[in-house]
C-alpha cells in the first residue's frame, strides 16, 4: 500500500484528497503547514509527496526544497498543486526538482490518474507481492509476497515481532526476554533453536548476525501497524489530528500479540494502553468541542475501562450523559461503573 503525504493549508481541500486517495487503497498522511510535515518526514517516509504550492509561512516552493535538501529524501516523487494563477510558480517548482503538477480544481479521476501515473513512474503500484506487513495489534500475523507466513512454531512469530520491536539484539537478550524462567543455557538453547525456526517460517536471510547481535535482514522493511499506530498517535498529541482521524486511530488499536505471555510483551501492551488511553482523551475532547455529545460519552467510557480512576474522564462522561438526556449521568456521577451495558 503505498503511503502519500499531502500537505495543504486547506482543511477541506486535504480532508478530499484523503478521502479520493485512501479510497484508491493508498495510505494518506495529511499535513497542513509545511513546517509540521518536515518533522512528520523524520519518521514516515511516503513514497509520493502532494503539497500546495501557495501557503502561508512556507510556501509549496521552499517546502519543496526543504525536502530536496535532505539525503535521503531528494529523490522522492514530489507534485505540486496549483491554480491557474500559479503556473509560473509551477515552471519554477519544476526547476526546483517537482516531477509532476495538479491543476485545481481537479476531479477524483484527475486525481488518482496523476498519482497512479507518478508510482507507476517510480516502480511502485498499488500491491506489492514482495513487501512485507506485520500486524501486531489484535492479531499476530506476517503476511509476506502476498500470503500469510505459516510459522514452524509460535515462539519463532514472537521472536520476529521481538526483533522487530527492538531492531538489534545480542542472543542473552532476546533469551532473557523470551524465556526468563529458564536458566542462561537453556534459554541460550531455546534462542537458536527458535531462530532457526524464524529462518525456516521465512527464509535464511531473515535474520543477520554480526558481532553476535541479530536483527531482521535490512531488505525485508515490513510495514508494521504497531508504528504506525503509535506514529499517528504522536501527531494526535501535537494535535495535527481531526475528529474523524482520530476515531479511525483509536479504532486501529488491540491487544498487542494476543496469546504470548512474555514480560516483553506485557511492557509493548502497557505502552500502547497507555498511548490509547491519551488518543481517547483528545477524541472525547474533539467530540465534545464538535456537539458530538454522544461520541464524546463512548471515548470517556472506553478510557475509563483502562484507568477506572481517571477522575477528568469520569468527569467528561457526566458532562456528556448529561448533555444527551441519559439517566446513566447520575451513575457516572456517583463514580460508578456499569460497564455490562454498551452505549448505543
């Protein structure tokens, strides 16, 4: 799925963009000041830039060469948008390094046109059967050249998702993660026997070894919804995330690697709840501010089922109750839970 960034002071004209392109099957990540989309760069690397070109602050032209400064980023697909007034800035921002612009006002088939063209230009497309995706979040599956990894066994899956989450280990740390009731030879043991196992589920290459630390082959890059949910949720916190975002996002967490027991584990899925108990407050909060009473009430509730003493969502979901008529209001205000009963 290849990942767009679209960056645009317009909220409407992002909010369109988004909805075209996620609906194509791209991965949109939306930014509306070129400033905030920069630093976005520094962790979500998309594989085709949108921006506008006249905006204020930055323009479209100065973000552009703000990203052609940069390394590891020069070579990376770039199309401007622009009204009729703006041509000429566009004959400049195609000497400045763009590959392609975007006339406004454009149609959806305008759109997906221009950036189905541009991928195709630069060897992506929209399903890559060699590209790698590990889901933690809910589930626990890799699926890789378009099918599910059939693992040799449980603990080779969470020794991937370990390596993966920890990029560089020695084998006493993956060991000591993965087996700490055994002592250090037997989980030594256990170490090489899984990762032969891992290499088997995938390939030889898998993993690679040097100075006797291991980490997943540099050529595999899966996509990985733990990041990307937690990528998403430092933007909610710098609030960059609108209603309807941040509903998706919270919708994207699980429980991290359901069935596996390790102490690891357990510290993956007490930061994450912890991360999800934050994206609620800003969504409950969004929702109030929106009039959306009701939707303010579930984030509330859903945040009080992580942290029963969190006296500001308590607070929260009095305040919505109230706002919607519902009699449970004086229980929320009585500090009593009655989770059995959904809100509907």
């Amino acid at each position: 799925m290849p990942r767009i960034l679209v960056v645009d002071d317009d909220a409407a004209i992002l909010k369109l963009i988004s909805v075209i392109l996620t609906r194509a099957g791209h991965e949109v990540r939306t930014s509306r000041h070129p400033v905030e989309a920069l630093d976005l760069l520094k962790v979500f690397t998309p594989e085709l830039v949108i921006s506008d070109v006249v905006m204020p602050y930055m323009t479209g032209l100065e973000f552009l060469e703000q990203v052609r400064a940069h390394a590891q980023l020069n070579a990376l697909p770039f199309v401007l948008l622009s009204s009729h007034a703006e041509r000429g800035d566009v004959r400049r921002g195609m000497n400045l390094g763009a590959d392609d612009y975007l006339p406004k006002p454009f149609t959806p088939q305008d759109l997906t046109t221009a950036v189905d063209a541009r991928l195709r230009r630069a060897g992506l497309s929209l399903q890559s059967e060699s590209a790698m995706e590990a889901k933690g979040l809910g589930t626990a599956q890799v699926v890789w050249q378009g099918a599910a990894v059939s693992w040799v066994s449980r603990k080779a899956l969470e020794l991937f998702f370990y390596l993966l989450e920890h990029k560089e280990v020695t084998s006493w740390e993956a060991a000591e993660a993965l087996w700490p009731e055994k002592d250090e030879a037997r989980a030594s043991s256990l170490f090489h026997t899984t990762l032969h196992r891992l290499r088997r589920s995938l390939s030889n290459e898998a993993v690679v070894s040097t100075n006797r630390r291991y980490a997943l082959a540099a050529d595999l890059s899966p996509t990985y919804d733990v990041s990307r949910f937690e990528l998403l949720a430092a933007q909610a916190e710098q609030g960059a995330l609108g209603l309807e975002e941040l509903r998706e996002l919270v919708g994207m967490y699980g429980n991290f690697l359901p069935g596996a027991d390790s102490p690891w584990v357990d510290d993956v899925r007490a930061r994450l709840e912890q991360k999800q108990f934050s994206v609620l407050g800003l969504a409950a909060k969004a929702a109030a501010a929106a009039g959306r009473a009701k939707d303010a009430a579930q984030f509330h509730q859903r945040a009080l089922a992580i942290d029963p003493m969190s006296e500001p969502d308590w607070q929260g979901l009095t305040q919505a109750l109230s706002t919607i008529g519902d009699p449970r209001s004086r229980l929320a205000a009585q500090r009593e839970a009655w989770w059995a009963v959904d809100l509907d």
